[in-house]
C-alpha cells in the first residue's frame, strides 16, 4: 500500500459524506438511541477523537460502538477483533462493505470514525470534525449528569481559530511530513509542525486548557495528535526536532489530559504502533514494530493543576468506569 508519491507533498482525501444526524431529524437522520452503530479504530487518532467525546459526555449507551482492528489493507478496515472476524450488530466483516451499502459505486477513502445506521447497513457519516460536533450540540438529550460542555456558545470562535491552526500546522503536518515525496515538502511541514508546537507551548505555559478554564473540543482535537508523538511521529514520521518528553509544557499538558477519565483510559499504544509500522510498508518495509517506548511515564504527576481550571466544569463530573467491553486491553496502556 503506497501512501508516499515521489516528488510531490502528502494531500488528504477530505470528500467525506456530510450527511448529519441532528436532533431534528433534519438532514433525514435523526437522533435515536441504539439505531446507529459508531465505527472506529483505536489506531486512528481521527477517530479517535469520537471515543474521547463520547466518553466524556457519556453517549456509550445511546451510541454503541464497533472497534476495528489496527491493521488494513487497500480495501479497508476490518472487524477482525470479533469472533469469527465479523462485527456482531452489522454482520459484516469490513467496514467497506457499510460504505457500499449507501452507495455501490463508492470512489473515496473508507475511512474511520464512521457512523453506520444499524437497520440499513449504511454508513450516515464520515466526517469526522462534524460527528464529534453533531455529538456536543445534537445528542444533547443523551449526555450523562455533569457531562462537560466542549463546544460552548461563547468559546466558539477562539475554539475554532485554535482548531483550525491544530488541524493544519499538527494534526495533519504531522502526515505531510511522513509522507512527503520531495525534501521541500518534507521541510515545510515540518517547519509548520514545530512552528504550531511552540506557539502551543506559550499558549499552554499559563493556562490549563487551550481555551477557557475547561476542556473544549479543542483539547480533544490536539491530544489525540501528542499522545502518538512519540511513539509514531517523532520517528516514523521524521518529526524529529523533538520528543514530546523533550518539550515540557506540552509533555504536562499531555500528562494532564491522559490522566483525565476519558482521555488516556481509550488509547491503545500496542494498536497505535501496529498500524503505523505494519500498514505505512513504504515507510516501513521490513513491518518491524518497536517495542518502545516506555509508555509508563504518561503516570508521572504534571503539575497543572496549580494553574486553576476545571476540566469538567464548575457543575461537572467526571465519567465514570469504562463500559463492559470496551476496556483497552491489559498490557496496551499503562492505565489498563
């Protein structure tokens, strides 16, 4: 599988289908508990991001989920950590065949987190900066006692200025630079790239969250990009300055966040790791996984809480245990 063109800068597929689920049944999907089935993958920091929110505002109930394995091929996603290597909801054994079920003629990525509608076998929804938003603002009437408001009203603007640069300048220069094809395009992503983590850094070193005194939707969107930093990005992916256990605000920051119910009880560093290394083969040819590094350190105290805040909220709560079945599995996580 090539993700690397020679010569030319990494651009992401980003035609997702932008059908909603809205609270209104708008967009001809409404909000049901149980009719839909959300898609993800522990390795994908994308989807990712889902499993955060809705853990956090207690969704597990309302919208169930179905975890892929870490590693696919052209086709797609698999459901080979299932019995029998079929999701047992959907009946099926790859996430392509839900996008096939919506349109046979289906041309673009199948990609992870997607939200599948139960009853026809067809995904709704793959765009991910959209589901995460839909499940803050639509989903509302689902949300757990104490849930934390992660896109408020009044935060929006900031929030979304913050979310922008993240996407452009982290989330995503961190694949420009693994997969650029030319040294200039390598080069400028990672100048991008460092440039955006120090502006973080300053942003970070007198205040708790990114924006505001609580977790935002903006918190979510940069965690899920540091939490793999070092053990993807800073080698695999040649994004190389530094460690993020070398960059010490962010390094807290990020301690903070994984210690935070919700945060670092879904990541899964043994997926993480086999996806990268395994499906990126023209990165990675030889498929070797590293055994390292040590992800125990992610339990040293950070400090932060001297800066004020309240993650959750001057009314909030955290979330509680992780739900039957959805635990990461012993020995994959530090917290697990």
């Amino acid at each position: 599988m090539s993700y690397v063109s020679a010569g030319k800068g990494y651009t992401r597929d980003s035609r997702y289908i932008t059908t909603r689920i809205t609270a209104d049944g708008s967009d001809d999907h409404r909000v049901e508990p149980g009719r839909y089935r959300l898609v993800v993958s522990r390795a994908c920091p994308w989807a990712s991001r889902a499993v955060i929110v809705r853990r956090l505002l207690g969704l597990e109930e309302a919208l169930p989920m179905a975890v892929a394995g870490p590693v696919h091929d052209e086709r797609s996603w698999t459901f080979d950590l299932d019995p029998g290597g079929r999701d047992p909801v959907l009946g099926i054994e790859r996430l392509r065949d839900a996008y096939l079920a919506r349109d046979p003629g289906y041309d673009r990525g199948i990609t992870v987190p997607a939200i599948v509608d139960v009853a026809s076998g067809q995904v709704v929804t793959n765009d991910f900066p959209r589901i995460t938003l839909d499940m803050s603002l639509e989903w509302t009437r689902y949300h757990r006692p104490g849930a934390p408001a992660l896109y408020p009203t009044a935060l929006r603007p900031q929030i979304d200025a913050v979310n922008d640069r993240v996407y452009r300048d982290v989330n995503n220069a961190v694949y420009e630079a693994g997969f650029a094809g030319s040294q200039e395009a390598y080069e400028d992503a990672y100048a991008r790239l460092f440039a955006a983590l120090d502006w973080l850094s300053a942003r970070l070193e007198r205040s708790r969250y990114l924006v505001g005194d609580t977790l935002t939707e903006a918190d979510v969107r940069l965690f899920t990009t540091l939490v793999r930093f070092d053990a993807v990005y800073h080698g695999h992916f040649k994004c190389n300055r530094q460690k993020l256990t070398e960059m010490p605000v962010l390094w807290a920051y990020a301690r903070d966040l994984f210690q935070t119910p919700g945060f670092g009880d879904t990541v899964d560093f043994a997926h993480v790791k086999r996806h990268y290394y395994v499906v990126h083969d023209d990165i990675n040819p030889t498929g070797i996984v590293p055994d390292g590094p040590d992800p125990t350190g992610w339990l040293a105290p950070h400090g932060r809480a001297a800066l004020g805040g309240r993650p959750f909220g001057a009314d909030g709560t955290p979330p509680g245990p992780v739900g039957r079945g959805e635990a990461v599995p012993p020995g994959h996580n530090p917290l697990s």
